[in-house]
C-alpha cells in the first residue's frame, strides 16, 4: 500500500486484522487486513501538527496512542476516529518512541533523551528519568522485574527500576549509536542493534559492557529489532533489507523483504501470522511470515545457552551511571517537563 507520505510507526490490533500507522504529515492511517494480506483503509485522522512518529494499541484495542515530533501524546478512538484525549506537551522535545509498559502504563522517549512513565487511569506522569545525553532510539520492558530498557543515540543502555522509580544501571559509552533493543533468550540477554550494523549482546545484570558482539549484517545499521521467539529476532536495516537472524548461535537465517530505502519500523499481527513493515519509501507491507520462514527451524533448543544465573537472581551493576572518560559529544539537555502535568486533557 502506498501511504502517500513516508510512515514511521506501525503497529496491529491486539484481537481484531486492524493495522495502524502514523505518517511523516501527522497523519494516523488505520488499515484492515484480511488472510490474503490485502489492505483496505478505514480511517484517516489529521492526529498531529507535525509527523506521527509512533503508534501503540492500547485498553485492549479501544484506543490508538500516537506520538509527535509537537511534543504531543494523542489518543484516538479506534470505532469513531474521534480524539479521546490529548496531552499538548508531553515533553519538552519531539517525542520519537512510544511502547505499552503495562495494560494502564505507557512509556515515552523523547528527542533528547527524557523517558516518562504515563498511568493512563490516572492520566498523570508517574515516573521521569533523565539518565540519557542525547535521543531515545529505543524501549522495551521486563515485566517479571518491572524495569524499562532504553536505548539512546548518546551510545548508552539504561536499565530504569519503575518499582523504585530509579535507574538501576547505564551501560559504558559505546563509539557508535544504539538504535533498537529487546529482550531475549528467556530474559537472559538484551540484544541492541547499531549504528555501524553490529548486534551488540548484553547478559541480563552485566551492563557495563557486552558479552558478544555479531557483526554479519554490517556496515548496515540496525534499525530496527523485533522479538519473533525466544531464539530468533527480525532485523530491519538502512539498506531496507529485512532479516531473520538467530541469537546464539549468532547467524543470519534467512532474508524475510525488502523495501527500497531504509527500514522504519516493524510489527508483528496478533497471531504472528503478519509481519508490517514501513520505511522511508512511503510504503506499508505486509508480509506472510507463516509462508516466508516455513521450513526455518530456528536454532536448536539450549544450542550455546549462557551460562549467567537466572534473571530474578542476579543483582544488577553495582554503579547505575558509565564511567565520563569515553563521553561522546552530544546535544545539551533541556529543562525537564513538570511531572504533575495530567496525562490527557479532557477534550
């Protein structure tokens, strides 16, 4: 499907074959799907002044959370395309990334390194951290210990305690951007993707450094990760190439698609029947994954298993903040937003 405008995020409905994205124009599509992967537009909705830069289902599908380069955080009813709620200056910078914490929590990264934690009952800012130098590529979440993992362009790895409201540990400086995260191998390792197209690999509670580094898709950066299993992530890279890539062993399984220049985002359907893909060509894809990786096993099960203790045993870094001797030179930070502001102002 052509968009018409170049698409940064995407995501599909939790239950029903609707997919979201929100366009460079400020704009949030809303596609369904059917099992031939066609596409028919629902819903177009003028949600921002400036580009839509991430979309989030949340309360079971009901709503659309999106995110803007306005510093704004919307929220758009799925049935009617009306605005349920909209918080003008969620922070103080363009907001780049959005991920769902919890089935009332949010959280968003923004443009100069500001994370905030968003109670959606409350409709209040529960939590703020300010452990980053430069943009939020990146978040996931460990729900069994209830700590955010960010990524940033000042080349650090974050690990926020929300149960504390604290950081718990910040990688050392890495020479190169982080761009993508997630969480893999049963909790036990934190994959991030790079600049320069190396796969950096992070043993759960040992953040200072990484433990493994794979370098097969480089020099293209990595733009984007997805969790397809416990043993198996989805790479989208600059050179619009989309991967299935194994983790430990390490290796590139199989090409998945491509799109003509670089790779956005990427989302996988209710069923993991789909797999969504945007870029900077305009387009939305929409790819059989079922069909594309028939006959790929994967890795073996317990093939080259880290030998680090269980997640929920291990302590994490004793000092939170990375050493300053390898600083990289980044943007200055800006005043940090009021927390007390409500989350969504009744429309």
């Amino acid at each position: 499907m052509d968009l018409g405008a170049n698409a940064f995020g995407i995501d599909f409905h939790p239950s029903k074959s609707l997919v979201a994205t929100g366009l460079i124009d400020g704009h949030l599509h809303l596609y369904r799907y059917d099992t031939e992967s066609s596409l028919v537009r629902e819903r177009k909705v003028r949600a921002h002044k400036e580009s839509c830069r991430a979309v989030r289902f949340i309360d079971d599908g009901q709503r659309i959370v999106t995110a803007s380069a306005d510093c704004s955080i919307l929220a758009t009813d799925v049935e009617t395309g009306a605005s349920v709620a909209h918080l003008q200056n969620a922070h103080e910078d363009a907001v780049n990334t959005l991920i769902t914490v919890t089935e009332t929590t949010i959280a968003s990264g923004d443009a100069n390194g500001c994370v905030k934690i968003w109670d959606t009952r409350q409709r209040s800012c529960s939590h703020e951290f300010n452990v980053h130098e430069d943009y939020i590529s990146a978040m996931t979440f460990a729900s069994d210990s209830m700590k955010l993992v960010a990524t940033s362009g000042d080349g650090t790895l974050s690990v926020c305690n929300l149960r504390t409201g604290k950081l718990q540990s910040q990688s050392e400086f890495s020479e190169d951007e982080l761009l993508s995260v997630v969480i893999m191998k049963n909790g036990r390792k934190v994959i991030c993707g790079t600049q320069n197209g190396i796969l950096m690999l992070y043993s759960w509670g040992f953040f200072k450094d990484c433990s493994d580094r794979f370098v097969d898709l480089s020099p293209n950066s990595v733009d984007v990760l997805l969790k397809l299993d416990e043993d198996r992530v989805i790479t989208g890279c600059d050179n619009g190439i989309i991967s299935l890539v194994g983790i430990l062993p390490n290796r590139i399984i199989q090409p998945i698609g491509s799109h003509e220049f670089p790779i956005e985002d990427l989302a996988l359907s209710h069923d993991k029947k789909f797999l969504g893909s945007t870029a900077h060509d305009s387009m939305l894809k929409l790819w059989d994954l079922e069909e594309i990786i028939e006959g790929s096993n994967g890795n073996a099960s317990g093939a080259a298993e880290d030998s680090d203790s269980d997640k929920e045993d291990m302590d994490l870094d004793n000092d939170p903040k990375p050493s300053r001797g390898t600083k990289r030179k980044t943007r200055s930070k800006s005043t940090p937003v009021d927390t007390r502001t409500s989350f969504f102002a009744d429309m």
